[in-house]
C-alpha cells in the first residue's frame, strides 16, 4: 500500500536498480519516464513489474525538488502475454511435425523431417527417435549432436506399459519419452540440450508428450507399411519371395554380377516325388 512505502528507501523496492547511474530510480527522474518497464520486490519478496510514467519536479527557479508519477503492475498481463505466446510456439511446432510425418511421401523420410522439426525448434542440442524391434530399440531418426554415450534407451524396452516407460536420463535437460501404439511402447523420442543451454521448461515437456504420442501413431503406421509390403512380396505359406518379387530380386542381383563383372549362378533343385510329401502330411508340413 502506498502508506507502506513513506519513509523507506527505494533500493528496498527496486533490487534491480544500478545505483552507480546506468539505471535511474524513477523516484529520482530528472527527465521524463513514459511507460517505463521496472522489476520491483513485492512485500512477500516475489517480483513484479510495473509500467512507470514519471515527470520531474522543480521550484521556481527550476532546481529539481523531486519526481511524481504513477505506476501500473502489468505482471499478471505479461504473464498472460508470455504464456499465450509460448503456446502459439508449441502449435506451431505441433503443425511442423504433423505436416513432416503427413506430407513427406518416405515413412523414414518424413519421421527424419518431423525429428529436425523438434530439435530446431525447441532450441535442443539433438534428438533421435528410436522404434523398438525384438525387445530392443533400433535407431530409425536422429538430428543434430550426437547422442550421448550415457543416454540409456534399451532399458524402456522391458517395460510394457507406457508410463513405466517415460523417464528422464542423466540431468534435467535429457528428456526421454516412450512412444506407444494402443497403450503399447513401440519407440523412444529423446532429447538433450547442452550443459550450457536452460533446462526444460514444463510447457515444453508438455508439447514433447504430445509429439511423443504422433510419433508412436507413425511407427505404427510404417509398422503396418512394411508388414503390408512384406505380405506383398512373400508366399503366406513357405514365407518365400513370391513370382514378381523373385523376378525382381534376381534381375537386380544379375544386373549388379554383370556391373561389377563377377560370376554369377541360378540353382534350381528339384525334388522327385515331393508330392508324395504333400499328399502324406499335407502343405503346412
């Protein structure tokens, strides 16, 4: 209140104020302050911010006798501003990745683009994204630095469940999340920043949650991509290449003999009396 102000000294208030000149107090103007932005200490010892206007005082001689003006806290609407802008930040981050992992015709392609996306954006250091395969994770997307020797990533394999697999590594600027298909972990999105760089703030692990949970909707769509290319070029049966997969394959790997003028042989065995086989234990065997 502005009684509990009369008497007391204004570094009391103004922490931030450099009393060998380079910051004027506005108690003290001798010229004039329009909206001047100024920290000053709260009487519980929080931080606010005030917008400043303030005009200099005279007598009739024009000696300076002191300062008047009026002061408006504008922390709650900074913060506000702040937070808003910190949101339009992370949809436009949001956007970036949707459209890398939508737009780009290559599955590997396009996860590589959404990963740049988030490492650019979010200011990190790099960020790799791993697809889990037989128990393990298997790097599929990386950006930037390199990722670091201590970041441990095949430990989130043995964990089924999605929350038991979201942990933090190392220090606070390592973010490790578990990407998952319907509640099932099928890859890891990682994250690092410098030792120099700020930690995560929580908006930003927030956003990283949600990304986390496109990237584990993209690992299952490519999941499903290549299961479909796999059917399309095998027999359902003998899990062979199919006629027009084994056409294509051998063309590729004559033409390749006859690049680099290797030799090269076509082996065709053929068994008497397999049908007997067929018809005594039947196709399956």
């Amino acid at each position: 209140a502005p009684r509990d102000l009369i008497g007391r000294r204004a570094a009391e208030v103004l922490p931030e104020i450099d009393h060998e000149g380079n910051h004027s107090s506005p108690f003290v103007a001798h010229a004039r302050l329009d909206e001047a932005s100024l920290w000053v200490r709260r009487r519980d010892g929080e931080s606010a911010l005030l917008s400043i206007s303030a005009l200099p005082l005279t007598d009739a001689a024009g000696r300076w006798r002191g300062a008047r003006g009026v002061a408006h806290d504008m922390t709650d609407v900074t913060e506000r501003e702040t937070a808003l802008a910190e949101a339009e930040h992370r949809d436009r981050l949001l956007g970036h990745v949707l459209r890398a992992l939508v737009e780009t015709p290559d599955p590997i392609g396009g996860l590589t683009a959404a990963m740049r996306a988030c490492v650019r954006a979010s200011g990190a250091a790099g960020g790799c994204l791993w697809r889990r395969d037989s128990g393990r994770f298997v790097p599929i997307a990386n950006c930037g630095a390199a990722v670091p020797e201590d970041l441990v990533i095949d430990s989130l394999a043995a964990h089924g469940d999605v929350d038991a697999a979201m942990a933090t590594c190392g220090d606070s600027r390592r973010l490790v999340l578990a990407t998952a298909f319907c509640q099932q972990t099928n890859g890891t999105l990682a994250l690092w920043r410098n030792v120099d760089q700020e930690q995560w703030p929580a908006g930003d692990i927030a956003l990283f949650g949600r990304l986390a949970a496109q990237f584990g909707l993209a690992l299952a769509q490519l999941d499903a991509q290549q299961e479909l290319e796999r059917h399309a070029r095998t027999d359902a049966l003998t899990g062979l290449l199919n006629r027009r997969s084994f056409l294509a394959d051998i063309e590729a790997r004559l033409s390749a003999a006859r690049r680099g003028v290797r030799p090269a042989a076509l082996v065709y065995v053929d068994l008497d009396n397999f049908k007997a086989v067929n018809d005594l234990h039947g196709h399956p065997a």
